[in-house]
C-alpha cells in the first residue's frame, strides 16, 4: 500500500531555530496573509464522497476550482490513504474490490490543443482507471468514452473507447466501398470486461450498452461491422456463461435498452427508416423475455392505445415495474410538419397572443423542444399481450407506480388552470386511473399540492396548500381522509401573502402501514385507516429543536423501517447548533452535538453502520468525518481545512436589535481574525431575507456570481460584514427592509470601532431591490452594489421571468415581492415600493451588476436605475456580461465581476485608487481588448 499524502491538501510547517545564549528558541511565526483573488482557482474542495460496502474504504475527490484535482482513496482500517490525480465520474464495485473512474486529461494539456485549434478528434482524451482496493494498483486503459457497472453485482465491467485517430485509406480502389468508421452514428467498440478471470471480449460499432441492475445479462446494439454482422442488431449476453444471442436483427435507428429488475426481460424502439433527413419517426416496441429466441414487436402505429394516428415515442423513458409484471412506455400524436415547399425567406415568422391560450407564448417558446418530444405514458402487460393508454391530452401526467404491484396510480390535469399565469402554484384536477384498462375516476378537483403514491401502492398523499392540511386517498376503498385536521403543519415563519409551505414527511413504515410528517420542530405519525391516531413523538418544540429523520437508504424506497434503530439530524433553533440523535423504542438518544453546522447528507456503507459525515464553523473547512452510527469514535479523513492556516480569516457572532415596530431581530457579525476595539473598521451590509440559522457555516473563497461579498475575503480584508435577518408586512417590502435593516445598523454604530463614514450596502436579486431602496430612503451608505435589482414594480410587475417565460405578477401578488394585490387594486403600493420614484433622494453611488440575458428579472429594470441616476447627476455604473443570466455562470465573467466589485467597494470604503473603468469608462469599441482594470493615473483623474 502507498501511502501518499497529497501536498496540495496538506500544508507542512517547519519550526525555524536560532541560537541566543545556548539555547534554541523558535522563529517568530509567520504573519497571515489577507486572502487575495489569486487563492480561487486553486482552492480545493470536496466534490464527491462514498464509503464501499463493505464500510472499509472510503473515497472522495479533492478538486480546485480550476485546475487538476485527484481522488482519494482512504482505508479506515488501516488509515492510510492514497490517491490519483485527474480521477472523475467515480464508481466503486459492488463487491468492494475496485473504483472505476475516468482519468481527465491535465487542463494544461485541453488548453494548449484549444489554443493550437486541434480537431475535436485530436483534442487530449480521458482514460479509464481500474483502482484495486487490495494492492493499491492503478490499471489505465487510454482514449474511453464512458463505461458501467452493474449497480447490484460484480464481476464485470464494460467500457466503450474512442474511436481511433483517423488515417487515410490507401487501399481504397475505384468502385470500392470505404471501410466503415466509428462515429457517433455508427458507433465505437465496447470492451465487457470479467473482472475475476480477466477476460474480456470486444463488440465493434456499438451505440448502446446496458448491464441489467444484478448483472446477470449485458445487452447492446451494434450497427453491423459489415463482415460478421451485416446488418444492425441488438445481442443479450449472458454474464454466467459468457453466451451472447442475437434478439433483434434490422435496419434503422434502435435504443432505450431497459432491462427489468431480475434481468429477464428487455425492452426497446427501433425506427426502421434509415433516412436521417425524414421528419417523421414510426418507432416499433420490441420485448423480449428469457427463453424466447427473438425479441417481440409489441407495439407500433397501427398497434398502440393511444388515439388513431398516434405513433409510439422514441423519446419516452421505458421503464418496467418493480416485479416486472408491467412495462411502461410512451405514445404521442404525429408531429405537425413544415411544408418543404417553401424556401426559408418565404416562411413567415410570427407568434400569435391568443385569448384562449393555454400557457403564455413566451412560456411555450421555452417548452417548445420539450413540447415536441412529449409523450403519453401507455402500459403493456407481458403477461396478457394487452397494451393500455393511461396518459392523454387532457391528462398528460402520471405518477409513477410503487415498488408494490397495484392496479391504479394517479393522473394529474391542470387544462382547466393552465391559463392562470398569474398564480404560480399550480392546480390540478387529480385522478385514480386503472392500469388495467385506463379508466380513470375524479378523486379531487384545483388540488394545490404535489400528490405521490406510497412505497406499497396503497395510498396517494399531498399537503394540500389551500388549507395546509395533509390528506391520503385509499386506492383499496376510493376514499379520501384528512390526516392532520386542527394541527399546524405548514410552515409558521412564512411571511409571503400566499398559502405557505409545509415542513414535509419523511416516509412510511412497511405495508403503507404509518405514515411520518413533520411540523416545525417534531416528528409525527398517522394511521391513514384512523386519523385520529395522528401523534406526536418527539419533543422538538418544548426543546426548541427541529428533529429531522436521515433516510441512509441508497435506493430512497422512501420506507422507515422501526426495526432498525433511525439516525436523526437536530438543530437547535436558540444556539443555532446541530447534531445527530437516535430514534429507537421510542426514545430519542442524543449522538453527537454542539456549536456547529452538522450537515443532514450522511453517507452510509450498504453493509456496515460506517458513515462519513460533515460539520462545520465559519473557521472550520467541512472535513470528512468517518464514525458508525454510534459516534462514539471519529475520524476526521481528509485536511482541506490546512488551506485556510496561512491566511487571516475572521469569528462571527449572533447580535440582536429592535426593528422599528418593536420586534425582536436577529443578525450575524463577522469580524476579522485580529479585531481590534480600538481601531475602526468599515463595514458592508449584506442581506437577502434570514440568514442567521447560517452562522456556523464555512464559507469557501472563490468568485461570486452575484453581488454578493464573500465574508471570508471580507473579514480577511479587513471589513466587518452584517447581515440581518428581515421581517415583512404584506405591502410594504421596502418599508419593512427598511425598519428591519437600518435599526440594526444604527444599533451596531453605538460601537466606537465602526467606521460611520465608511458603510456599504450589497444585495442580489431581491436583495439588490431592497438595497435600491434603501439608498433612496437614507443616505447612511457610502457606497452600495445592487445586483439585478427590481427598480420600477410598475413596469416589472407586467412583465416576463424570461427562464420559465410565465408571467411575473405573481413574484407581486403571491411571492417574494410581497404587494399582495394586483397594481389595479393597490397602484400605490407599487409605486410607493419602487426605488425609481425616489431617485432624487439618492446621494449614495451605486454600481448596478444586470446581465442581458438575466432569466429571472428583466435586464431593463437595471437599465431604469442606471439611467434615472445618470441623468439626475448621481454617480452610478452598470456592469452587463453578455448572454449571462440571473447569476453569472461562466467563471471568467465571475472572476472579473468579483475583482471589479471590490475595485468598487475598496475605493470608497478604504479610499483605494479607483481603477480606469470607472473614471474612463469601457468604450464599446475596446470591449473584450482592454478590461481597464488597472488604476487610474492622476492625470485621468
């Protein structure tokens, strides 16, 4: 075993000695460093984890945010680590023996075939590696293009390469056809590999290949290699005896290989038309079963349930029942056709706003490649040949069955509310449909909920938003109950004039027998057969403690099995601390707990009680922790947190004020490592709507996408950073921001180590609108950076969120924005609350962050405030990268919005020079040329 330590991810310290007198004394230590943007790309964190199931290894990458990271492979018996640099897309055998990864190509390497304009054929490619956990070797196969194992055995391991660099034929004569080549049409050779023995056998121009999930057969399909298999085929092999059989043999495009659970059945589509250029595909359903010879065609455009004319989908997932006894597919009408007629100047282009619209065009456009691949979900039943139709044009969603074997599921309708843009919360008419035979019965009309069916198939269930009550529909006696009649369990801070939310469930004992749910603070169980026994059995809400169940089930079945002993995460809502307790015999056992963010993804062997876990502070890097379920012993595995020892970073604290209607708030401070009361600092305010349940988390350097200062690049820098938590009153969100914020901030200046002169204000989103506002109602502010901000409710109240293309007067009626009312029924709200009418108070400047393309809140409201202050005299920049969203996305655009921002922030709060872009501007023609980032020189100024 190698036991290699990753010097990236630890940070060596050596004791310096001198002599004085005969005796040693140690160096000084070294001073910290202030985080600087340089630190990004470097940093690395933790992007993957899992343990073996055997509990023995654990494995995780350690990746930057640019650059070559590297798995790493920890064995908890014996804690000795190794690791492979470059490893992606990790998959660990089932038997524990082996990981199986991608090996990336260094980035350096991507980078200068990018800049030498190499074809795509002679870019850098990934490999594959083989890590064998007993020996520590590294097995690496060049030039994959992906591979799979089977998800509930070992043993065997298949892989598709690419397809070799290309050389000229020169052998080719006149009137001979070429030899056939690899591509993404014909295919590329997949290896299937037998791990135990070492054989391995190679099909040629394979498009598709599937394990079934307990590896017992391997299937693909092959477009012929025009020698021993001259036309397209699908072959089953089986895994036990290495045999393979020819099940499909024909011409076309096939796929949707889909095995059932015990690996005896397959399914898939073919569309014998080998025209690429036809616009019309009548795919077939093939079936096959164990024993028979050649695969069935079940299903094709004159032998399907769905209406006359319709085709069978070679979009639709195919998907077999849990017992196999029911395969699923999807049916669609034929798709509406341009006529080829016309030549592409003579087609007209235009949209139509109709009355009877059943959804918005702007909303149809960004559905409209989905809308063409829609499908209608249909049943066979292998058993009786007999195919069924469930879905249809008026009830095109069905739930997907349970594990169990039922005879009905539900179907979902929302034609009759589809044209409500102006209410995000969807309604649907709800109905119990007969896999039998698709009839299908009413079972609740407008429900505003998301109904799911129980692991067993017994029960549909919501929580209905209407009236925050949770309900259960028997399947076996067609009845409807209230499960939690005269409780509260929708969520009681919800301060939205909309239905709020409820807290959830967390599942179902075996047999559909009880079903869990939460409240704020506490666990609850119900008997759907008996409402009444609606019961609480943990005692969150006297402790102040929310009690949440960890389900550390791999396959989520979404069952709580009480035989076994359950882990609970807790928050304690007075310290703001978390930890883990145990449920069992109906007691509750506290593990492991105290002042720090104990994450709720736990990561459990499949075999063993080993778990890897998570917690964190503002200082402490989130490490992986590995421990059983006991927590008697832990183990911290990995040491990212040693990125942090060379530089400052800071504490943070929990301070409480008075908002200006007398209401007791909360808010976090944090200050820099070497606070001192006798200096004074500058201070940024930052806020969106609550963040104090947050203080403990670790919050990692890197670029914002948004304006959003990084309070550890702040506290390293210098900057004391508040951020309150708001309340708000239906009508009045500016206000409210207002009265929540400003008291806070004034409360926190009767502290002599705060620079008054020297405040900032940032927000994204709505906290970009709030900060808007709040420099048009006060001018405590310095400086202020609102990102994508709503300035005008007037003009954005009628327009589009252009990502889901609905309308956004609902953002205004329902939601976050917080009016309450429609802009008829209270026009002055919405003028009162837009920063726009108040520009002329403004005396704070403002650098505005709104990109062209932002998908949640229109571009031009940015361009409103921009241009109001403009004109009025009031110092003011904008900042838009092209083709950007909400929040930026691509990290060149990232990086240089985040060193801009504090270019901005630095010269008003720390009187730092101010750079060229804003004293001179960007002119258009030097976009992309000249980012003027550098200082200004005195005679720009």
């Amino acid at each position: 075993m190698r036991n290699l330590l990753l010097l990236p991810l630890l940070v060596l310290t050596t004791l310096a000695y001198g002599q004085k007198k005969g005796k040693k004394i140690p160096a000084p230590p070294t001073p910290k460093k202030a985080l600087t943007h340089n630190v990004y790309d470097g940093w690395k964190s933790i992007t993957y984890r899992n343990l073996t199931n055997n509990g023995e290894w654990a494995v995780y990458t350690a990746n930057p945010q640019e650059g070559d990271g590297a798995a790493v492979f920890y064995s908890l018996k014996k804690s000795k680590i190794d690791s492979v640099h470059r490893a992606a897309d990790i998959q660990l055998g089932f038997d524990s023996d082996i990981a199986v990864f991608k090996i990336k190509p260094q980035l350096a390497a991507v980078r200068d075939a990018k800049k030498k304009k190499k074809k795509r054929e002679d870019m850098p490619k990934d490999s594959l590696g083989i890590y064998t956990f007993a020996t520590g070797q590294v097995t690496k196969i060049p030039k994959v293009n992906s591979f799979q194992l089977p998800e509930k055995a070992g043993g065997f391991l298949a892989y598709q390469l690419e397809s070799p660099a290309a050389k000229r034929d020169t052998t080719v004569r006149k009137g001979r056809k070429p030899a056939k080549k690899e591509s993404e049409e014909n295919g590329y050779q997949v290896v299937l590999k037998n791990l135990k023995t070492g054989s391995q056998t190679s099909y040629g121009f394979v498009t598709a290949y599937e394990f079934s999930k307990n590896g017992k057969r391997f299937a693909y399909i092959t477009t012929g290699n025009d020698s021993t298999v001259k036309t397209p085929a699908v072959y089953v092999v089986d895994l036990a005896n290495g045999s393979s059989q020819k099940v499909y043999e024909g011409k076309g495009k096939t796929k949707k290989l889909t095995f059932d659970e015990m690996g005896d059945q397959l399914a898939f589509v073919t569309d014998p038309d080998t025209n690429a250029k036809s616009l019309v595909h009548y795919y077939k359903l093939y079936y096959w079963k164990s024993g028979e010879s050649l695969a069935r065609k079940v299903a094709d455009e004159s032998n399907q349930p769905g209406k006359k004319g319709w085709l069978v989908s070679g979009d639709a997932p195919l998907a077999f029942a849990k017992n196999g006894s029911k395969l699923f597919f999807g049916t669609a009408p034929k798709p509406a056709i341009a006529d080829t007629t016309l030549l592409p100047d003579e087609v007209v282009s235009v949209e139509v706003w109709g009355p009877k619209d059943p959804a918005l065009q702007p909303q149809q456009k960004v559905t409209a490649e989905r809308d063409k691949r829609r499908s209608y979900t249909a049943v066979f039943t292998p058993a009786d040949g007999k195919l069924v139709q469930l879905a249809t044009l008026e009830m095109d969603q069905i739930m997907p069955v349970a594990d169990g074997n039922p005879d009905y599921t539900v179907g979902l309708s929302d034609n009759k509310f589809s044209h409500e843009h102006w209410d995000w919360n969807s309604r649907n008419d709800a109905y119990v449909v007969s896999l039998k035979d698709g009839s299908k019965k009413l079972i609740g009309e407008g429900i505003r909920g998301n109904i799911r069916i129980s692991p067993e198939g017994k029960y549909a269930y919501w929580f209905s938003l209407s009236d925050t009550a949770w309900y259960a529909y028997s399947f076996a006696n067609a009845k409807t109950v209230q499960l939690t009649k005269d409780r509260k369990f929708a969520d009681e801070d919800d301060d939205h004039p909309d239905f709020p939310r409820g807290y959830g469930s967390t599942g179902w004992t075996k047999g559909d027998e009880v079903f869990y749910l939460y409240d704020k603070y506490d666990v609850w169980t119900v008997n759907p057969t008996n409402p009444s026994s609606l019961t609480r059995i943990t005692k969150g809400r006297e402790e102040k403690k929310t009690y949440r169940f960890i389900n550390l089930d791999r396959e989520d079945r979404g069952i709580v099995d009480l035989s076994k002993p359950q882990l609970v995460h807790l928050f304690n809502h007075t310290t703001k601390g978390s930890g883990y307790a145990q449920w069992s015999n109906n007691t509750m056992t506290v593990l492991h707990q105290g002042d720090f963010a104990a994450s709720p993804m736990v990561t459990k062997a499949k075999n063993t009680d080993e778990i890897l876990f998570t917690k964190t502070t503002f200082r402490d890097y989130p490490d992986l922790l590995a421990t059983d379920l006991t927590f008697k012993t832990i183990r911290k595995i990995s040491n990212l947190g040693e990125q942090t020892k060379p530089y400052r970073w800071g504490t943070v604290e929990m301070v409480s004020w008075v908002n200006g209607d007398g209401v007791p708030l909360q808010g976090l401070l944090y200050k820099p490592d070497d606070f001192d009361t006798t200096k004074k600092y500058p201070m940024i305010t930052y806020f969106y709507e609550k963040e104090s349940d947050n203080i403990h988390n670790f919050v990692t350097p890197a670029p914002t996408a948004s304006a959003r200062n990084n309070y550890a690049y702040s506290v390293s820098n210098g900057y004391i950073v508040f951020v309150p938590d708001i309340i708000y009153q239906d009508g009045y969100p500016g206000k409210s921001a207002y009265r929540c914020i400003i008291p806070g901030v004034l409360k926190l200046l009767e502290n002599t180590w705060i620079d008054r002169s020297r405040l900032g204000i940032v927000g994204h989103s709505w906290g970009g609108y709030q900060t808007a506002y709040l420099i048009t109602q006060t001018d405590l502010f310095k400086t202020a950076v609102p990102g994508a901000p709503v300035a005008n409710m007037t003009s954005a109240y009628g327009g589009i969120r252009w990502g889901t293309g609905l309308s956004r007067q609902a953002q205004y009626e329902h939601t976050q924005s917080r009016i309450g009312a429609t802009i008829w029924e209270k026009p002055i709200q919405y003028i009162e609350n837009s920063p726009l009418f108040y520009l002329p108070n403004v005396k704070t400047p403002a650098l505005i962050m709104h990109n062209d393309e932002d998908d949640a809140v229109p571009w031009y409201q940015g361009i409103e405030l921009y241009l109001g202050l403009k004109r009025l005299g009031k110092p003011a920049w904008m900042v838009n990268y092209n083709t950007e969203k909400h929040g930026l996305r691509v990290r060149k655009n990232q990086k240089d919005w985040t060193i801009r921002m504090w270019q901005y922030i630095d010269h008003y709060l720390k009187d730092a020079p101010a750079p060229q872009w804003m004293e001179e501007g960007l002119p258009m023609i030097e976009k992309g040329i000249n980012q003027r980032l550098l200082p200004a020189t005195p005679a720009d100024n």
